[in-house]
C-alpha cells in the first residue's frame, strides 16, 4: 500500500520524490536557502513542477547556486543566460538573481548567515499547520507579508508575499504537509 502524500505532488514521480525528501524539511544551510530562493522567484507566475524539471539545467546555467560567483555576474553572463532553453529566459529575473545574490552575502555580513536572518522571523522553530486538504493553505501570512517588506528593504527583487511564503514552505519554516501526510510528523 503507497503512503498518503499530500494532494499536490500526485501528478507526477519528480514532485512525489521532492515532496518524499525536501519540502517542508527544514534548512539551516546558506547555500540551499539560496537556491531555493532563486528557484522561488524564477517560479513567480510558473508551475513549480516547471522549476523542478529545469532544476538541473538551472543549477547547470548558474553555477551550482555559488552566491559569491552569480554575485558578479557581468553582462556577457547575462547574454548567456538569456540564450540558454534550459532555463526560464526572463531578463528581469535574471537581473534580480545577480542583484538578490549581492542583497544575500549583504545579509550575511550583518547577520553572520543569512539563516540566522530569516529563521529569526519564525523564531527559529518550524511553524507546523495543521491542514487537511493543501487547498486550504493560504497563499500568504502575516510573517510572510513582514519577511517580503523586510527583503525588499534590503534590495531583494521577485519576494513578493506569496512567493516568500513558498520559500518558507520549501525550507521547512512552516510545516504544511497536510496532516494526513506521511512526512507531516517526519518534518
């Protein structure tokens, strides 16, 4: 018998193994905040399974989400972005990424890990919901909408409330496996 998972990632192999081992599990590490971070906003307005299915060429295309090298990233890596398919080709997100890259390491020096920063704004605990269907997840939250004006603030670009809310969500910040879920007590 399959273990119940939550109703999104039904639909396919590539997001039951996303949901099975990363969503929702929660991340401490600068590095892995930042690539979801930059998965999050080139997700704005997209599927997240068209993310998932570019997730390779993505990290192919920005060098393995290094924040140090995407930081410095000049207009010839920019020309080269926007030609490669592999990835999703939006000009101002790939400007936000080099930008969000410099607002990052930013973060890090004020606050020793961007981590530390943004774990402050749930008091660095798992927020865990208690959902039956993943349709009644908000889109948003009173931290979410905080955590977004405070990125902005510090020069972040694509952080809306809605997508910060699904970085939180990613990064295991709040736990919104539905309770019926197998990894809703695993997480």
């Amino acid at each position: 018998m399959e273990q119940k998972r939550c109703g999104w990632c039904l639909s396919s192999d590539l997001y039951k193994a996303y949901h099975d081992h990363e969503w929702g599990v929660p991340v401490k590490d600068d590095a892995t905040l930042f690539e979801f971070l930059i998965l999050e906003t080139f997700q704005a307005g997209l599927s997240w399974i068209t993310i998932l299915n570019k997730r390779d060429n993505f990290r192919k295309a920005f060098d393995n989400f290094d924040y140090k090298k995407i930081a410095g990233y000049q207009q010839q890596k920019i020309d080269s972005l926007l030609q490669d398919a592999g990835i999703i080709r939006n000009k101002l997100k790939i400007k936000a990424t080099i930008s969000n890259a410099q607002a990052f390491m930013e973060v890090q020096s004020q606050f020793e890990s961007f981590s530390n920063y943004i774990w402050e704004f749930v008091d660095h605990t798992p927020i865990k919901n208690s959902f039956s269907n993943y349709k009644d997840m908000p889109a948003t939250t009173d931290i979410s909408d905080r955590l977004s004006i405070d990125l902005k603030s510090r020069g972040f670009k694509f952080v809306g409330s809605t997508v910060v809310y699904a970085h939180m969500q990613a990064t295991g910040m709040v736990n919104d496996h539905e309770i019926t879920c197998f990894r809703y007590h695993e997480v």
